[in-house]
C-alpha cells in the first residue's frame, strides 16, 4: 500500500497543507496550498468558525488535486509554555526486545510525570539501555532481561491543543498526530554533520518569531517572540500612511533588509490615506524594515542564549521573512556569517513557508519507525482512485489540455 500523509500547518497569515508520498525515504509532493488564515492569531484560535472554514477551503483544494477525499492528517500545536523534561524508565523483557516493548517503556517513562493542566506532546528518544549497557538506538530484535528509555518528554498546555484539534474535528477531519513547530522544522532541516552538535533553528514568521534549541539531534528548549512579518508592515503602513494591503505589498515586493544594498533610483507610487500619489525610494523603506528586522534578528539571538548555556555551533534561519531582498547581508552582520539560510529545494514547494509542513510528515513517518508501525494515512479505495482519478477529472484535464494546445497552435501560425 502506498504510504501517503496530510499535515496542516495553521499560521497566524496562512494554513499551509500538504500531501506527500513516501517512497525509499524520498519525499514525493502531490498536492500543497497556501491559503490566507481567518480566526487565527498568533498561532492560537481566536474564531472557531472563520479557522473551520479556513480549513475547509483549504483542503477542498487538496481534495479536487489528488481526486479523493483526504480524512486524517497531522496538524501543528501552538508551542507557548511548552515544557521539556528529561525522563527514564524500564520495564521487563522475557527474550527479545519487540516493537511492544519499545512501545510499553516509552508509555512507563511518562507514567505519573505529565502536570495536570498539561498534554503530552511525544517523547524523543536520546538512548535505550540494554541490561543497563548504554548506546543503543534501536534495540528491537536483542536478547535481555530489561529494556530502559533516557529521553525529552514535551508537553504542552491543554487548552493549545483542543481548541487545535476543534476546528480541525469542526472542518469533519481526524487528527492522527499533533506537533510543534521546532520538532517539524528540525526533522525538514537536519542532516548528518548537524547529529552531533548543539545549535539553534530561528524560523520568522507572520506574527511571531520562533526560536528552537537542538542538542545532539534532539529538540530540548523553545520559545516564541511575539514579532514578525506583521510588525515591518505595520511600521510602513504607519511611517507613510498607507493601508496594511499596500504596505505588504512595498515589503514584498519593493524593500530590502540592508540599507547599503539599495538602489536611490528605484521609486514605488502609491496612494496614501490622504488620497495623494507619493513616490518612495527603495532607500527610505528599507530603512524602515531594516531597524525592524534587526530589532527581531538581536531579540532572537538574545532568546536562543536564554534557553542553553551551551555553545552554539550552528544557526539555521527559516521562514517567510527570509525571501525579502538582501535579508543574508544583515543576518551576517548580526549573527555572523557561519548562519544558514534554510532554502526549500522540493519540487512543488520550493518556499521557505512550508518548512514546518514537510517536517511535520518527517518527523510523523520517523516516530512511527521507531515505534515500529507501518502507517498511511489513506484507505485502498482512495489509494484506487489517486491512480485512476474519475471521468468527470479527466474530462477536465483533457479540455484544459485541448485549450492549451490551440494556444500553441495559433501563436506558431502567427
């Protein structure tokens, strides 16, 4: 059976949802959107109704891609307050260890630890311990007496995940797993030479910041800014009056991050509040969003300082924010130039939005590995009809396909 999985990633300016295939540990896209949020801020659900339909549109889009109706998917939980703690424990093992008994000292070690107020999110194995020798990271099929667990345990409050886990119920979909963005953006943004160390992944959202400690491979601390893409348009709407529409469109598409990148020649008109056509230079804007992009880029790097006393051997940097104009001449200035400036490279979602949303399928196919479970999040018969899409789409595709050849034909008679 095909192995295909659906995450939702509920942002404060879009819901970005996603449809991958899983072959020999290559990440296939078949279907991704990006659309604009309602009833969410800040990462939290502030309108049930506006977020269900938000939802719903989303994955109608998915849906009429693929040719079936997705069901289950992985969502995301708002990381405020998040605790993380280290935990033990160990149970007995008649013979060798199976998948079960993966499973029972996973369940043991959180026994009685989670606070009352608090859900759990997972546990991340740091090492399992064969009659007491250390160093094993995968101890299925070995003879012993007891298997123990050394580990992260992350929970978070309730209240984040069931007003989640609500709307993505009210949008008529079942939650098989749920997340938070620093374990997503680690399992998208690992790779060997980073196991071993202990560094920090920054990733620059809409309205908020969020700043993830990575120590051997392991997700252990996180904390969320409350600043973001917002507050840079924000500040232009503010500094040359204009609505928050005209002044996305001037960070987009028009602003740089570094003041001596700019060019004096390069104007942009608008109409402010007064209802006057004003021309702006690239170099007044971008004064604007560079004193807030710093300001964002020193909160972070003081955060990431806060949350371990170890040194820092890597900085990686993610998110929207880093496709605005010159955005790597100012992280070196202020972070140094040993930071990495994540880049999507998937086919289908070459963009830095959807970071967290591959690495939430990652991060779900590989706790599902060490737990030893085949999963897929599709049925046989939706699995028949992903290959043989009905009539009705691919009468669709053949107009579409026939419209598009005369296109081409006409333009060569021309």
């Amino acid at each position: 059976m095909k192995k295909i999985f659906t995450s939702v990633d509920i942002g404060s300016d879009t819901v970005k949802i996603l449809t991958c295939e899983v072959i020999n540990g290559q990440y296939n896209v078949l279907a991704s959107t990006s659309i604009k949020s309602k009833g969410i801020r800040k990462g939290l659900v502030v309108d049930s109704s506006l977020a269900i339909n938000t939802i719903k549109d989303g994955m109608k889009i998915i849906n009429d891609d693929l040719g079936f109706e997705v069901k289950k998917v992985i969502v995301n939980i708002p990381d405020y307050n998040a605790k993380f703690m280290y935990i033990t424990g160990e149970v007995p093992v008649d013979g060798v260890v199976t998948n079960d008994s993966v499973n029972k000292v996973i369940k043991t070690s959180v026994y009685n630890k989670i606070d009352e107020d608090y859900e759990l999110i997972t546990v991340i194995p740091i090492d399992f311990i064969i009659d007491s020798v250390e160093g094993n990271s995968n101890p299925v099929g070995i003879e012993c007496s007891k298997l123990g667990i050394k580990g992260i345990m992350i929970t978070v409050p309730k209240k984040n995940i069931y007003s989640v886990i609500g709307i993505i119920e009210g949008a008529g979909l079942d939650v098989v797993d749920i997340t938070i963005s620093g374990l997503a953006d680690y399992h998208e943004i690992r790779n060997k030479k980073l196991n071993n160390k202990v560094g920090a992944i920054i990733n620059l959202g809409h309205e908020t910041t969020n700043v993830s400690i990575i120590s051997d491979g392991i997700l252990v601390n996180t904390e969320t800014i409350q600043l973001g893409g917002m507050n840079i348009e924000k500040d232009i709407a503010y500094v040359f009056g204009t609505n928050i529409i005209d002044a996305r469109k001037i960070k987009e598409r028009f602003s740089s991050c570094h003041k001596r990148f700019t060019n004096l020649n390069d104007t942009y008109e608008l109409k402010n509040d007064m209802g006057e056509i004003v021309k702006l230079n690239q170099l007044e804007v971008t004064e604007v969003v560079m004193s807030r992009m710093v300001e964002i880029l020193e909160y972070a790097k003081k955060q990431i300082f806060l949350l371990t006393k170890k040194e820092i051997q890597y900085i990686i940097i993610t998110g929207g924010l880093t496709e605005i104009k010159s955005f790597k001449n100012l992280v070196y200035e202020i972070l140094g130039k040993d930071v990495i400036i994540y880049l999507m490279d998937e086919i289908g979602i070459r963009d830095n939005k959807y970071t967290t949303s591959l690495g939430m399928i990652k991060y779900y196919v590989d706790k599902m590995t060490v737990r030893g479970k085949e999963s897929s999040m599709i049925s046989q018969e939706d699995e028949e009809l992903l290959l043989t899409p009905d009539d009705k789409k691919r009468k669709e595709k053949a107009v579409v396909t026939k419209i598009f050849k005369g296109f081409i034909r006409n333009k060569e008679e021309k």
